[in-house]
C-alpha cells in the first residue's frame, strides 16, 4: 500500500526565519507530486508539482522554491518567511498527468510570528 | 484555464435530513471533476470523481454527483446525513490534457444538527 508522510506536523517560526517541509511517497514509483498551500479556512492553492527527479515546475509565486532530490520525496523550503505564509501545506501524489486523483498527505501547518 | 464555484460557503442540515452542496466549473475541454472531503486538520480524502460515462457518480459513504454539462455543474448529494458528515467539502477540476494543474473550490463548510 501507498504511503504519504509529511514533516513536521507544525512548526512555529519567526519573521525571516527559514523554512523546510518535506514529504515522501512509498509504495509508488515515479509519482507526480504536488505542494498546495491553505489558507486558514480556506480554498487550496497548488503551489508547485514536479513528474520526476530534478524538474520542479512552479504554477504560482509566494517566495517559497521546492526541489525533488529524490523519486520519493518532495522539498518545499525558503530561506526567509513572511507572515503571509502562514498556513497549512498539503503534500499530495497522482500516478495520471492531471487527470488521476490527488492523495493527500496529512499536512503541516505553519504559524509565522 | 480551469476554475471552479463552490456558492455555498456555509450549509447546516438537520441529521437525516438530504444534502446538496452545489459546484459549478469552468473549462473549455473535457473536465476531469472531483469532490474531496477535508475533517479538521488533516489532509484530503476523496470522495469521488468523474472522468467520462454515466453522469451520475457514486461515492464512498453515500454520497453521489452528477455531471451535467449543459450547465457546467457537478453537485454532490446524499440522501441522509449524519453527524460524522461534518466537514469541509471541495469540488476540483482538471484538464484532460497534459495538464498538472487542479483546480479547487473555496470549499463549503457542512454542519450536521441533531
């Protein structure tokens, strides 16, 4: 069985602080994988996706960078925060371009003070 | 580009009683549609998709959807709630076509009263 795992569950941090979640697949080869920011209460905004190792594509700019180092893991990282990035980050795999089901991970949350 | 309307940002129903949380998308081509559920800080789980086929989709746990492309909508239903049903409900679309890109809702908030 698939398995999706994200750290850390929450972080709190500073203003200008940096920043790294990670998030790793087993049980699946060559997965798609996506990062996807919410919003306390809000709607889910995909941030970046990458279909191998080394190839991050970005589909909307928020001063964060992500890397994929390896076909089973997935970096979302900056080097400072801003409160604007507050917010839960989804980690998430299909198998399809675009057309399969999302797997969610379980989150992190983020507190940026 | 795809998007998609989810009106309803709030919706309470009574246990028992039969659910419609309403979503409308937008795209030009053939949509690959979807409703995921959300419980409080977790990640999401899906509830189903439409792909192609019979317009009327089944879930898990009861619920459906139906897709009717005249009017670019893909509701989700179930005829009786309950009080585990609360939740976070978003409605997402993809584009059949080399596309990485999913699209959500804003999400509606389900509250199901005894």
């Amino acid at each position: 069985a698939q398995t999706i795992h994200q750290w850390p569950v929450a972080e709190i941090k500073a203003v200008g602080s940096p920043l790294s979640l990670g998030c790793t697949i087993k049980g699946k080869s060559s997965p798609n994988l996506y990062w996807y920011w919410q919003a306390t209460g809000g709607t889910l905004q995909q941030l970046f996706y990458s279909i191998t190792v080394g190839q991050v594509e970005s589909v909307v700019q928020l001063n964060l960078s992500a890397s994929r180092p390896k076909d089973d893991q997935f970096i979302l990282s900056t080097e400072k925060l801003l409160l604007s990035h507050s917010g839960f980050y989804l980690c998430a795999w299909s198998l399809s371009q675009g057309t399969g089901q999302l797997y969610f991970g379980e989150g992190s949350k983020l507190t940026v003070l | 580009a795809q998007s998609v309307t989810q009106p309803d940002a709030r919706v309470t129903v009574s246990e028992g009683a039969s659910l419609q949380l309403r979503c409308k998308y937008s795209y030009s081509g053939t949509p690959y549609l979807f409703w995921y559920v959300q419980y409080p800080r977790q990640g999401l789980q899906l509830l189903l998709k439409y792909y192609s086929g019979d317009p009327v989709v089944q879930g898990v746990n009861g619920f459906e959807a139906e897709f009717i492309k005249s009017n670019s909508s893909f509701h989700l239903r179930k005829a009786s709630v309950h009080w585990s049903d609360s939740a976070v409900y978003f409605c997402a679309v993809s584009a059949s076509t080399g596309n990485y890109k999913y699209v959500f809702g804003a999400g509606t908030r389900l509250k199901v009263i005894a």
